[in-house]
C-alpha cells in the first residue's frame, strides 16, 4: 500500500521514516528568482532611475555627435537626442518584459551603441549631410532584419564560452570601460580649456568619495542607491564650484514626440548597408557577452535560449528605432555594473528605468534634468560601476581552472588583445576603416581571440582523456602531474 505523505512544520513532505524531500512550499512567491520578483513603487522608481542616469551620458553621446557632423540646429539636436532616448526605452522594456520568444528577461538596459558612431560619420561623409540620416536609418533597417532572422544561431556560440572565456571577456568590458569613466572625470570633451583641471577632477573625486562612504556606513535601501544619492549630491555641491549649467532646462520644452521619419523616408545604399551590417554582427557578440556577464551577476547563467531571445530583444529594437529617427540599440554594458554593485536583481527595477526613458523621450524637460549632471560627477561613479564588472569578472575567472597552464595563455592573451585600442588607441591606424570598426572595439577582439584560444587549446585533437603533465608558465621546467577531468566543454 502506498504510503501518504505528511508534513513538516517547515512545509516539506517527508515520508513515514522522517526523512523529508520536496522543497519548501509556505509562500510560492519567494520561490521566484531574484530577477522576477518585484519591489514597492518607491524602490522601484528610485533604483529605476539611479539605472537611468548611469547610462543617461551613454545613449544621448551619440546622437550629439551624428547631429553636430550633420549640421543640425539645436532644436533639431534636441529632437534627436529626444528619440534616441525614446527608443532607448522601448528596447529596454522589450529586453526586460519580453514577449514571445523576443527578450532575454534580464535587468538589462538597452540603448544606442556607440560602435556605430565610426560607420555614420563615415556615411556622412560619403553621402553628405543632406541624405546622410535617411541613408543611416536605412542600413541600420536593413542590419537590423538580417540580425533578427540570424539571433538564434548566432546564440548557438553559447556553447563556446565556458568561465576562461566569460571571465577574460567580462573583465575586459568592465576595463574597456575605464577610460570612459575617467574622461568623464576630466570633463567630458577635451577641446575644453577646463578639461583635466583640479576642480573636474576633484568634483569626481568627491562624488567617489560619498558613494563609497554611503556603501560603507548606511545599510539597506541607502546603500542601495549609494549611486543615485551621490550623483545628486555630486551635482548639488557642484553648483557653487560652477559646473553644472541648468540652461537646457531652462529652454527645454515640456511635450515633443519623435514624429516618424521626421529627417526623411529611408534610403538604401550598398556601401552603408555592408558597413552597418558588420557593426550588426559587432553589437551581437558585444550583446552576447554583456548577457553572459550579467547572467553570472544575477546567478541566472545564460544559455542559448536566453541569449537568442536577447538578441531578437535588441535587432528588432534596432529595427523599429529609424522610424522613430532613433540609432541602431544594444546592451548597455555599464549598467552591469550596477547590478553587480546593488545586487539588486530584479529586471522589474530595470523595466521601470526603461519608462522613465520612455517619459524622458516624450518630455525633453525631462531629460535636460538629467542631463544637468555634470560629467565629472558622473565620472566618479563611473569608476565605482565600471571596476565593478571587471571585478565580477575576476570572480567568473576563479570559477575557471586556471592551473592548467592553457586557460592562463588564454586569459593573458585575450586580455592583452582587448586592451590594445585603450593602451595604445592608434595601433591599427594603418588598417582600412572597415577593419577597425571591429578592431576598435576591445571587448569584440578580445572577446574572439579568447573563444578562438579556447577552441585550439581545449578542444580540437584534445581526443586524449590520459593523465599529462601541467608546467605553470611563472615556474618554467616545474611540472606537476594533472589528471583532465572528463568534462563538458564549459569545464574547460
């Protein structure tokens, strides 16, 4: 006769031994991950918005630029900034909330990647300013489509990169980031009389400074926004020094939606379309990596499924983003950072900085409030965010054997690859402005060279299952003998 379970005082069935099995079932809502569950309306807002203004600088950089190299007026610059940010939004909440199979549901924040700045001023000047919008938005179309429809085999690489390559690439994002942080410091645009002076840096500084006293001696929702509180007192102490200019405020309208097409139907050019596509395949690998990192961040490892859904997340965001005179949109690496700072992991807390982006679109007023941080401030707590990657990096790395002399060739070597354009950003100056967008971007070269490494070293003729010897490469001639586990891939 079978036998009837009972319950614990804990909620768990045990069987007439006392053993017991099952899992706790008392409330089905903290069975959630992290990652689904939500907060209380102020948390959410508030952490929602701390997300906001550490990649606020990031998606309104290049549409400043485009704008400037195209000649356009302030009114029109305002506009476009305006869509980037609306956009910015929309494929937020399409990475976070999802629909279908299209979202990786993570707390991932997406906005318009700056690789893509190098190829559109390369249209403009081609095409010239006239027709260089319509053509840009029509290549980006067109990268954007064919990206969709290749996400899930791209998505299939997963499988080539197990914590040697994770952790050299997450590593290399959060270093690649680095110098962002400290020209913001500096003041944000070298052409500046000011730039690098005491009062930039030093404005940083103390914006450091209170974001690491708040994570030091406050505990809970406090140290939780550390970022966010530092950032306003950042810019509150700025005021007297003189850095902060509240003149977009100021002229800033309190309504504008980004009319479609507003610079012109589409047009198609091969030359623009070829070029686009390879910043496509760029952004996808960079996206890849980014969802990799922050799967490990958010203990919700990301496989093939979730990466081909982010990808789908971040083309048809890409897609939709011209008719609403908006740039080609991917992950924002940064905002890991923050996640892994908070370990606050709830993707709802994201969804709602993908709103208030949404708003900050529709209502410029909005957004020039942001935008009133000054960029020295914004540089202090970047070194916090963005050390904080390559520090969940590092932990990614650990979880790699590292005491196989392989895996340390392949760390060293794609960590020395991908600090190339920030060590020595004109080494590829002699090579075709077509090879250096991919060359230029120091995650996607390191990110190649490390899944290409791990393929030679631990994969291909590694038929041998016997025992070898492993000489560490600090400790020439000295061997220790090392029996290879009979793994899967991602051991290696």
């Amino acid at each position: 006769m079978a036998k009837t379970p009972r319950f614990t005082k804990q909620g768990k069935t045990a069987d007439a031994s006392g053993r017991e099995r099952g899992q706790d079932v008392r409330d089905p809502a903290q069975s959630k991950h992290p990652v689904d569950q939500g907060m209380p309306p102020l948390k959410l807002f508030t952490t929602g918005l701390q997300h906001v203004a550490a990649m606020y600088a990031g998606v309104v950089a290049p549409p400043l630029v485009i704008g400037a190299a195209v000649g356009l007026s302030p009114t029109e610059l305002t506009f476009l900034t305006g869509a980037s940010l609306f956009m910015a939004g929309i494929a937020t909440l399409l990475q976070t909330l999802g629909f279908w199979k299209i979202g990786a549901r993570l707390p991932f924040v997406n906005g318009v990647t700056f690789a893509t700045v190098a190829p559109m001023l390369a249209i403009n000047k081609s095409e010239g300013p006239a027709d260089a919008l319509p053509v840009i938005f029509g290549a980006t179309m067109v990268a954007a489509a064919l990206g969709f429809l290749v996400a899930p085999f791209f998505s299939k690489l997963v499988r080539f990169f197990p914590p040697v390559v994770t952790g050299s690439v997450i590593t290399l994002i959060g270093v690649s980031l680095m110098p962002v942080a400290f020209n913001w410091a500096q003041g944000g645009n070298p052409k500046d009389p000011h730039y690098g002076d005491f009062g930039n840096i030093g404005m940083a500084g103390a914006t450091l400074l209170v974001v690491l006293l708040l994570r030091r001696f406050t505990t809970g929702f406090l140290k939780q926004i550390a970022v966010l509180i530092g950032l306003v007192v950042g810019t509150l102490i700025a005021i007297p020094v003189g850095i902060t200019d509240f003149t977009a405020v100021k002229e800033a309208d309190i309504v504008g939606f980004p009319t479609p097409f507003h610079f012109g139907a589409p047009q198609f050019a091969i030359a623009a379309i070829v070029s686009m596509c390879v910043v496509m395949l760029v952004s996808m690998t960079e996206s890849t990596a980014d969802m990799l990192a922050l799967g490990e961040v958010v203990d919700r490892p990301s496989g093939e499924k979730t990466i081909a859904a982010g990808l789908r997340a971040d083309t048809l965001g890409s897609f939709v983003s011209p008719f609403f005179n908006g740039f080609m949109c991917s992950a924002f690496a940064q905002n890991i950072g923050l996640v892994a700072m908070t370990r606050i992991r709830s993707r709802f807390v994201v969804a709602t900085g993908g709103g208030i982006l949404i708003v900050m679109g529709l209502c410029p007023i909005a957004a020039s409030l942001v935008a009133a941080v000054p960029q020295p401030v914004l540089g202090g707590a970047g070194v916090v965010l963005f050390g904080s990657v390559a520090a969940s990096g590092i932990q990614t790395l650990l979880k790699a054997d590292l005491g196989k002399d392989n895996n340390v060739l392949i760390v060293g070597t794609a960590l020395a690859v991908g600090i190339i354009p920030i060590a020595a950003p004109d080494f590829y100056h002699a090579f075709p402005e077509s090879a250096k967008i991919i060359l230029d971007s120091g995650i996607s070269t390191g990110c190649v060279t490390a899944v290409v490494l791990n393929l030679v070293f631990n994969h291909l003729g590694r038929s041998r299952r016997d025992e070898e010897v492993v000489a560490h490469p600090m400790e020439p001639g000295e061997g220790i003998p090392h029996q290879r586990l009979a793994a899967s891939p991602a051991a290696d």
